[in-house]
C-alpha cells in the first residue's frame, strides 16, 4: 500500500488567518503575563524560589523543607505573605542553583529577567525540535516560536516564574539524544528535571523501563544521584524526612495550591465533574480506576510494539500519559503538552495520519489552544483549567493510535 503524502503549503488565505489567530493568542497571552507582573510578588510563583535560594545562602538550609522556617523567610522577603498565605518551596534543593543568580535583583528585576531566559529557553527548544516539525513550518509558513507563545499554558510560566519551560527543555534534549541513539545522556539529561519527580519518573517508566532501554535508565539513574547527592548538600542529612513529611502535610498546609479544579489532567476534571453527585470518598476510586486503565492501555502499546517502536511517538505517548495521570498538575506544567502537539501535527501533515485521527488530533488541538481566547467572553475558564484534560485525552487517544498504527505497519513490513 503506497504512503500518503504530504498535504502541501496552505493557501496564503488559510496562513494569513492562522497567522492572525497566532498573533491574537499571543496578545492575549501578553497581556495577562503583563498582569502579573504589575501585581507584584503576591501573583506569582517566583517568591517560592526566592524563598529557598535565602534559606540556602543563609545557612538555613537544614531548615529548607520545615513550613515554619520558609513561612518566616518568606515573610521577611515579601511581607504581603502574612494575608496572602505560604507559597513553599517543595522541590529538590539543587533546582535552586537555576535561580540562584536572580536572588541578586530586585523583585520585579528578576521575574522580568526570567522571563527573558524562558524566552531563551522557547528559542532553543524551537531549534532543537526544527528537524522533527520542518512539514508543519512549510506548510503554514509561520515560525515555531510563534506556536509556542500563542500557547497559554506556556506563556503563563512567564508571568508566574516558574520553572516548567526548565524542564520542557531537558525534556526535549532527551528526546534529541534518545533518536540520535545516545541513550545514557538521554537518561541523564532526563534525571535534570527531577525538580518535577512525579513527571519524570512516569516519563522515565514509560519512554526507558516499558521498552527495557538499560543505557538510558543507567543515565537516568547516575544524573538522580547526582542531583540528590547536590540537594543534599545543599539542605543537610535532614532533607530526606523534612522532605517526605512536607510532601505529606502539604496539602493539608496549603490547600490552595491544591484545588483540582485548577489541574489539567484527569483528577482536576473528574473531581470537579462529579463533585455535584458525588463526595470526594467515591470520586477518588473513579480516579485511580480511569488512571490506572490509561496507564495499562500506553504499557501495553508500548510493551506490545517494542520492536518496532518510533521515538518521538514514544515520547509524544508518554507526556500525554503522563500528565493525564499525574496527582499534582498545573496549568503551568501543560505548557510540556506543546511537544506531542508539534510532533503530532507534523505527522499529520506529512500525510502519516488517518483522515480520522487527523480530525480528532485538530479538534484537540484547536481546543487546547482556543481555551484563552474562550475565556475573554468566559472569565471562568480562567479558574476552570481541568477542562483542558478534555482536549488532552483525546490527543492522547490520537497519539496511542497514532503509536499502534506505526508499530503494526513495520510489524507488517
């Protein structure tokens, strides 16, 4: 059976609307981030990496995962915390050397110049990611940054601070060395962006254990002693059980970092879905049965095409498993959701996906980039982030056919 082609260049008419519609999301974006900004430490998420870098410079860093300390330090930095509530910090103490050099600015110094690293960061990943997306840039003639700022998730790490294009990065650069056959940095670099551990080691289960990819999980697990031997340097011997009791307390100590309306994955839209009939009690098992389910679905897809297997499929698979699943998610953290997005249009242009699959991956996508602009009319979109797990789940539907497609055509061959 004959390959399908590409789809060629879009008319000029269609790129000069799809351009407009790029450049409306993007000034809706900015100005939002430009919010913000101008609402001071309050409104975002910086004063939680400024808080450990004072602890650590301080000698306070055996002290780094007690809600007391961080409560005092914060405080002092930023006195607005005493009605605004703790913003703590709970990641590995190493990630603090990324922001260490901002703890020399001024407040609003230092987001904006944060800002400019992440745009630093989106240039990059632009370029790394140019070989696997080159259909989807001839095809619309618009440049890749552009898809990227007219992303709201994405453009929201901007105004808040936050480290999630860090970690898209590094994600990206793994998935670089993983097709160029360079395994143990892919897992080395994967291990980097430990500071979300939840998100990496489900990547790491689905893109290296599932496969039995024994370089890359030996990366990995060199670069996660590296970075726990640094953190705990960092926070002393006692960042082991201070860690694990923060974790445990914390939702309870800072309940508002945890409202599952807010998350885009698959706990955010069922608790909020079903709170109206159902106490939380039974919400949950519903959760853990339709989380699980997924899991075993991508497992077995996987496992079943080791063989055979495409890489930026497996990758593009396993992010979309992996945030549909995850307990703690932000809108932040979607901003990784651009990945399987690009990869998956590209391949849909090149004429690699069904007329069926197509459809569902441009409702998806149509749906995951129109959500700000919904919410000009809609404000409470804005505080209804769980919606978008509607439009991942079924990009991921379309990237678990996409992934079984591909494998049984080279079984075939």
């Amino acid at each position: 059976m004959p390959s399908p082609s590409p789809i060629g260049r879009f008319p000029l008419t269609y790129r000069v609307a799809l351009l407009c519609l790029v450049f409306v999301s993007i000034a809706v974006n900015a100005r939002q981030m430009a919010w913000y900004v101008a609402h001071g430490p309050i409104s975002t998420d910086l004063r939680i990496f400024m808080t450990g870098v004072e602890m650590v410079r301080t000698g306070e860093g055996h002290q780094l995962y007690r809600f007391s300390a961080q409560q005092a330090v914060q405080t002092r930095l930023y006195p607005e915390t005493r009605t605004a509530g703790l913003l703590p910090f709970n990641h590995l103490a190493y990630e603090l050397l990324f922001y260490w050099p901002l703890s020399w600015l001024p407040y609003r110094t230092a987001l904006l110049t944060w800002a400019a690293v992440n745009l630093g960061f989106v240039l990059l990943i632009g370029r790394l990611l140019r070989p696997y997306t080159e259909e989807l840039r001839q095809t619309t003639g618009i440049p890749l940054v552009l898809f990227f700022l007219a992303f709201y998730p994405l453009v929201y790490v901007f105004g808040e601070g936050q480290d999630s294009l860090l970690f898209l990065l590094l994600v990206v650069v793994s998935l670089r060395c993983a097709d160029a056959g360079r395994g143990f940095w892919a897992g080395f670099v994967l291990a980097l962006a430990l500071f979300k551990f939840h998100l990496v080691l489900l990547i790491a289960f689905f893109v290296f254990l599932l496969p039995r990819k024994w370089r890359e999980l030996a990366g990995l697990a060199t670069g996660a002693l590296l970075v726990v031997g640094m953190s705990l340097a960092m926070a002393g011997p006692s960042l082991i059980t201070d860690y694990v009791a923060m974790l445990r307390q914390q939702e309870v100590m800072t309940p508002w970092g945890f409202i599952p309306w807010f998350m885009p994955n698959l706990r955010g839209l069922l608790q909020w879905g079903l709170s109206p009939w159902l106490d939380i009690g039974s919400i949950q098992p519903i959760i853990f049965v339709l989380s699980a389910a997924l899991m075993v679905i991508a497992a077995w897809l996987i496992v079943r095409c080791r063989e055979q297997q495409d890489v930026t499929l497996l990758y593009a698979l396993a992010i979309l498993s992996t945030l549909l699943v995850s307990y703690h998610l932000h809108m932040q953290d979607l901003s990784l959701a651009v990945l399987p997005m690009l990869l998956l249009l590209d391949r849909a242009l090149r004429g690699r996906l069904s007329r069926g699959w197509t459809l569902a991956m441009a409702a998806a996508v149509a749906a995951l980039y129109g959500f700000r602009l919904a919410a000009e009319p809609f404000q409470i979109l804005l505080v209804r982030g769980c919606l978008l797990a509607l439009p991942l789940s079924l990009l991921w539907v379309v990237s678990a056919g996409a992934f079984s497609s591909r494998a049984s055509s080279g079984t075939a061959a």
